[in-house]
C-alpha cells in the first residue's frame, strides 16, 4: 500500500508508539530483539535507518511503521549519553492525516513490503481482527 508522504525532522519525544498500531505481538521476542540490536549497531556506528511511517493525529505522532527501528533508536539515545530524548532528532514520514482504518490497513501491511515482514494473509486477518476489536469498527456501524 503506498501512500504519499512528507518527511518530518522531529524531536524523538514526539514519536508515540500506540499498540493500536503495532501489528505484532512478538515485539519481546529473542528475534526480535536481536533484530533490534542490529538496528541499534548500525545507528551506533554512524548509520541511518529507514524512515519511521507516522499518522498525525490529534494526540500527535504515532507510528504505523518501524517499532523495531523505534526501539532501536531509543537503545542508541541510551547507549550515547549525553544524549537525550528531548533534543534527539529524526527524519520521520508523515502520512498526515488518516482515518483510523486506512491508518490500521497501512499499518497491517507495512511489513509486507521488508524486513522480516509478515505475510499479506497475516497482516489482512490482524486487519480484520483490529476493526473487530476498535472504536472505528462499532462507530461504523
């Protein structure tokens, strides 16, 4: 699923991780913390990720996509004090304003596309579990 973006240079802070959003539940996992440190060593090492997928929404910006890469960056600020969040900055891409369900399909099937992605049959039953189980779902109806 593409959708136009525009790139953010932001104050870390400013990103919200809402589990709304987070399309897996294995975030904890010894893979995925492995895959957290890798991204942590390039970061560490002088590197750039690929950009953070954000919604503005009312509350501010929280992501659709790059959890692993959120997590990462938070262990990097850790790892290089003085650093800290509030003066940590980084391009993200904003896809502005979304509703809710373009913001969960967006991010269901992010993963689909890199990384050690989930299947597109994966990301559309969490799709359909996430409208079952969300305001969006009841207020359509």
């Amino acid at each position: 699923m593409q959708l136009p973006s525009k790139t953010l240079t932001i104050k870390f802070q400013e990103l919200q991780a809402d589990s709304e959003f987070q399309k897996r539940f294995d975030i904890g996992s010894p893979e995925s913390l492995d895959s957290i440190k890798r991204l942590t060593d390039l970061l560490d090492q002088g590197q750039s990720l690929e950009r953070i997928t954000v919604l503005e929404s009312p509350e501010g910006l929280k992501i659709l996509d790059g959890f692993h890469r959120f997590e990462a960056y938070k262990q990097h600020i850790k790892n290089n004090e003085p650093l800290e969040y509030s003066e940590y900055e980084i391009e993200v891409a904003s896809l502005g304003v979304l509703d809710k369900l373009k913001a969960l399909e967006y991010s269901c099937l992010a993963n689909t596309k890199h990384g050690r992605g989930v299947s597109p049959e994966s990301a559309l039953q969490r799709l359909f579990q996430l409208m079952l189980t969300t305001d969006y779902y009841l207020e359509t109806k």
